[in-house]
C-alpha cells in the first residue's frame, strides 16, 4: 500500500471505510517510512507524529510536514522551527538532517484525470 498524501486518500482510494482507521493506517505508513525510528534522534522508543512546522505556527495535515519522532524530541520541540531546535541538539547529525529537508520536498503534481472534458465539442 502506497504512502499517500493525507488520510482521506486512504478512505478515498478504499483502503478502509473509516476515518478513524484512515488515520491509523496513514501515520504506520509515514512510521514506516521512517524506518520505525525518530527523524531527529534515531530513538525506536515511544514513536509519534511530529509535525515539521506546528500546526499553531501554520503547519498542515501533510505528509511532506509529518515525520516519526520520539516522544521526547516531539515534546521537546514543541512549537519551536524545526531547524532552530535541531541545530541546538547534540546529537544533530548532518546525514538526518538532509533526509529531513529531502523529505519535505514538493513533489510534481499528478494529473488525476485520465480523460479529457466530456463536453460535446461542436463544430
């Protein structure tokens, strides 16, 4: 099962009927992703959601702004940039840092429509 962009793709393209499991499946993806361990730390304990710029500061419901964190680094965080913060940890580390910004990366849209206008074109 693919990685999709939010929650609702997951009812959309019937993986599930429910939000509620929606969610569930959509944040194990993004874990998954992440290898089961904290995007800033390494840490497998206590594994969250992290939103990359808080929702408080603007952030939305996006993959491209959720990652795995630990629980202490997600409190510790908190509503802080996440460069600010993590530039200030000792155990930044370079390599995860580039994972990081590669993560967050738009990708090129998608056209989602296979067929072109059905209006009756007359000439």
């Amino acid at each position: 099962m693919p990685l999709y962009n939010t929650f609702q793709s997951y009812v959309f393209n019937l993986h599930t009927a429910n939000s509620s499991e929606a969610k569930r499946l959509w944040r194990q993806k993004i874990k998954e992703e992440w290898g089961w361990e904290c995007a800033y730390c390494g840490s497998a304990h206590k594994l969250t959601i992290d939103h990359i710029v808080p929702r408080a500061k603007g952030g939305v419901d996006f993959t491209k702004n959720l990652l795995c964190a630990c629980y202490k680094c997600n409190q510790d965080k908190a509503y802080s940039p996440m460069e600010d913060w993590y530039f200030s940890q000792e155990f930044f580390n370079v390599d995860r840092y580039e994972r990081i910004k590669k993560w967050m990366e738009i990708e090129e849209s998608v056209n989602l429509y296979r067929y072109g206008s059905r209006l009756n074109k007359v000439s």
